[in-house]
C-alpha cells in the first residue's frame, strides 16, 4: 500500500491550494483518512480528519479555511486550504486507516507534500 500527496507548493497569503493524496496498492478498504503537518522544530500535528461514514474534524486553526474530502471511488483524499496564513507553512502528510483483508488493516503514511507561505 502506498500513500502518495501531491499539490503543494508556494502561494502568497490569502491565496489557497489543493492537496490531493491517492492510496494504491493492495486495498479492501480506505476507513478514515487524515491530513497532518509538520512545520520546522515543530511535533506533528493533524490538520483535519475524514471517517468513511463522513464523520469530519477539523483541529481549530483552520476551522472556517481548509476542508478536507474524499472520493473513495478513487481511494483519494483531498484538502482544500483557503485563506493561507503565514503560520500555515509546513509538510502536509497523509495518513489512512486502511484494510488489506477485511480481518487486517493497519495505518500507512504518505512522505508529504511542502506548502510555503511567505510572510
């Protein structure tokens, strides 16, 4: 299984940007699925996470900015982040609960994608 991000990138305050992550592989079943981000010095943190039946959570500094779905047709999840903020740079990462078989599953993380805000 293998979990890849794309559409970071470098964008102005204000502006926004759409990460998408696609999980491929050996898959039954995609359960939830999280966006995390680690800033320089900084722990990882998660951003915002998805459950299968449609259960959202968003950590509060991005409350009202980002939103994060998911077309599990194509095993993708996506964060759409508006608003940037001078805070916001960091790798985004995805994470997902996902299923080999339908006795097994574990947790797999993607290598991330770089978002650069300039203050």
């Amino acid at each position: 299984v293998q979990l890849v991000e794309s559409g970071g990138g470098l964008v102005q305050a204000g502006g926004s940007l759409t990460l998408s992550c696609v999980a491929s592989g050996n898959i039954y079943k995609v359960n939830t699925m999280r966006w995390y981000r680690q800033a320089p010095g900084r722990q990882r943190e998660v951003v915002a996470g998805l459950t299968l039946g449609g259960t959202v959570h968003y950590t509060d500094f991005v409350k009202g900015r980002f939103t994060i779905s998911r077309d599990d047709a194509k095993n993708t999840v996506y964060l759409q982040m508006n608003s940037l903020r001078p805070e916001d740079p960091a790798g985004y990462y995805c994470n997902a609960e996902i299923q080999v078989t339908p006795n097994y599953g574990c947790g797999y993380w993607g290598r991330g994608t770089q978002v650069t805000v300039p203050s």
